[in-house]
C-alpha cells in the first residue's frame, strides 16, 4: 500500500496515531498534513517510543 495507519497498541494503551508510508508520498506532504487527532502527544509519542524498544529487543517483527 501506498500508506498504512497505525495506533491503538503501538502506545500501549495512551492515544497515539501515526502514518507510515512511500518515501515520494511522505516526503512532499507538509507538516500537519499526515496525521490526526492523537498525533504529537508527548506521553505518546514516549510510549510509542518504549513499545517499538521493546518489539525491537524481543524481535517480534519477524
């Protein structure tokens, strides 16, 4: 897909929402343009933070 949106467990359990996607899409859209309601939220963007650390350490992504 051109682009894929994320949220719910990737904060575990705080609010938190992202966009992934295709390097020519993601890199012509402005600030703003690609997110929503719990994107940019310090605690998180923390906790997203230490969901990825832990996905990474425990190799769950294969």
């Amino acid at each position: 897909p051109d682009l894929i949106t994320i949220s719910k467990s990737m904060g575990a359990g705080v609010p938190i929402s992202g966009v992934i996607g295709r390097k020519e899409i993601m890199d012509v859209s402005e600030p703003g343009e690609l997110g929503g309601t719990y994107s940019g939220s310090p605690l998180g963007c923390r906790a997203a933070l230490e969901v990825l650390d832990v996905i990474e350490k425990e190799n769950l992504n294969n």
